[in-house]
C-alpha cells in the first residue's frame, strides 16, 4: 500500500502576465515527510508554497491535500484548517504581548475555551518561550519572534505544515533550536514543507527534496535516493609521514580518483568507487606499505555538492 499523498499537484502552472513563476509541477509528498524545496531566490519556491496555501490561484492546475482538491474561486474552509503557513515576511505585532497575539490568532480560529488556552500554552512549551508569555513582542530577539511566529502557524493543529524560508535571517543557534522544534513536529507526525536556499539547514532535517529552477521542479526525490543516485564516496586520508608517499600508494589503486590536497593539513581527500570491503583493502595496503597513517575515514559528498553538481550538469 502506498503513503497516503499530504500534497498532489497536477500540471500547476502560474503565470504572471507574460512572466511564468511556476511552471507545470507535478509535486507529490507523502503523509509525515520533512520535505525540502530548494532553489535560487526567483525559482518560484515562494508562489509554489502560496498557491499550496491558498493564498494564489493558480493559472492552470489542481492540487490535492490528503486527497481533497482545492476548488477555485472559493474559500476552502475545511481545508484551510488542515494547513499552517508561515510565509517569509509575516509581520508580528510589536505592541502585544506574545500571549495576546497567541490569544488573536487562537480566536480567528475559532478556539473556545477550555481548549484555547490549553492549546496556548501547549505551543509556548513547544516553541520555549512558555517565560516569555508577558513580554512585549518588541523585545524579542529575531529568532524568538520567528518561533512565535511558528507558535502562531500551529495553533489551530494542522497536519501540513507549508514554511517558506523559516530560518533566513536567523543566527546559528537560533537556526538549531528552528531545526529541533521542526523535527519535534514530524515526529508528532505532521507533514513539513519547507524551502530554503541555505541547502545545509535542509540536510539534516529532510526525508525528501524537491530542486526548483526557473519555475520547474527539476528533481524531486527522497534524501536517500539523491544520494544513492547523485554522492560520491570520499575517503579522507592523514598521514604522520610523507604526503607525497601516501598519494603515490593511493595512485595504485584503481578504484581510488582525483587525489586533493586539503590545504593547510597532512590531510589528502579522494574520490572513491569501491564497496566497504574496497576500502578495507585499501587501507589494509596502506599499513602494509609502511604509510603511517593517522586518520582514515570514509565520507559521502553532502547536498550542497550534490546541488552544485546538479546545477553544472544541467547548465552544460
């Protein structure tokens, strides 16, 4: 039995006048993914999330959520209340304490007490701002107030989560405690979309991920396919002696290419198309060939080369 289908798109296109932001994707992720969009700025990640959000109608398409269609031209209650929507640039209140914001939105979705401030104070746990409850907006630093943000998105309980560039503009400890509060979701088991051009904030929160260039959804595909498919193995190599020793040995093995130099270290990277007992053998020769090495581990090329690499491939 196949995953029930969070998001389907058929044909989704946007056109402005004669510009198209978003052009005939066919987009589709399963019930309880983290899935990562990623592209440039101008690749369409921003009108792909809005029009999944109902705020754009789409100039030709469907779109499916749990298997019900957005119909046009009307409001789609019912399915508004299954999806939160944090887009890039949602304005918070300066003058309200983060309790009567929380309390706002909590009563434009029509929460009625007891469960309103239940679920009030279940989002602040959830976001760590619970000893923050009576301070004044204004006060919060940059990545608390997207954290209240998010508060704000969850509140109402959806199970589709649509988050466009959550974390730009965030320091990298605020950019953590995002990740941690994101991974807490998916394992409370709602679906997560969420862009980025920061591809190294995707890697590590990411089931799938989805490439967006120029309006078209060039890849789509779990994080493990896209490495099975696209990474290379790498073998980092230190030695205690000679360097120049170390790379003629490597040079011996015919499974071992492009032998680089890390600037700086005794350290020298290589490409490697071996099986685990490949480099087993390999670093077996190594000692016997009386190389003291002092650091031998096997690595894979991460997103960011996979995307760059990607992107060479396609431009060629």
């Amino acid at each position: 039995m196949t995953k029930e289908l969070a998001i389907s798109t058929r044909g989704l296109t946007k056109q402005f006048d004669r510009y198209i932001a978003v052009n005939d994707v066919e987009l589709q992720v399963a019930a309880g993914e983290v899935y990562g969009l990623i592209g440039p700025n101008g690749a369409g990640k921003t009108t792909l999330i809005r029009m999944l959000a109902a705020a754009e109608e789409p100039t030709t398409g469907e779109i499916y959520i749990n298997g019900d269609r957005f119909l046009r031209d009307q409001s789609n209650p019912k399915l508004k209340q299954r999806l939160g929507y944090l887009p890039d640039d949602f304005p918070v209140y300066e003058d309200l304490t983060v309790w009567d914001y929380l309390d706002y939105f909590a009563r434009l979705y029509r929460l009625r007490e007891p469960r309103r401030t239940q679920r009030m104070r279940e989002v602040l746990e959830l976001v760590q701002l619970t000893s923050k409850r009576k301070s004044l907006i204004a006060t919060l630093s940059r990545g608390m107030k997207q954290r209240l943000s998010l508060a704000r998105t969850i509140i109402h309980e959806p199970i589709l989560l649509l988050l466009d560039e959550p974390v730009s503009g965030l320091d990298p400890i605020a950019r953590m405690q995002f990740r941690e509060i994101i991974k807490t979701l998916r394992e409370a088991g709602m679906t997560i979309l969420i862009s980025s051009h920061v591809l190294s904030d995707l890697a590590e929160l990411c089931t799938s991920v989805g490439i967006m260039e120029l309006g078209y959804l060039v890849e789509s595909a779990s994080l493990s396919e896209l490495y099975r498919r696209l990474s290379r193995q790498q073998i980092i190599l230190a030695t205690l002696g000679d360097l120049d020793a170390l790379k003629a040995e490597l040079k011996n093995n015919p499974l071992v290419d492009n032998c680089e130099v890390l600037v700086g270290k005794n350290q020298v990277r290589v490409q490697f198309s071996g099986t685990p007992d490949d480099s087993a053998m390999l670093l077996r020769s190594l000692v016997e060939a009386g190389i003291p090495l002092s650091e031998f581990h096997c690595t894979q090329e991460d997103l960011e080369t996979i995307f760059l690499k990607m992107g060479h491939q396609q431009a060629s």
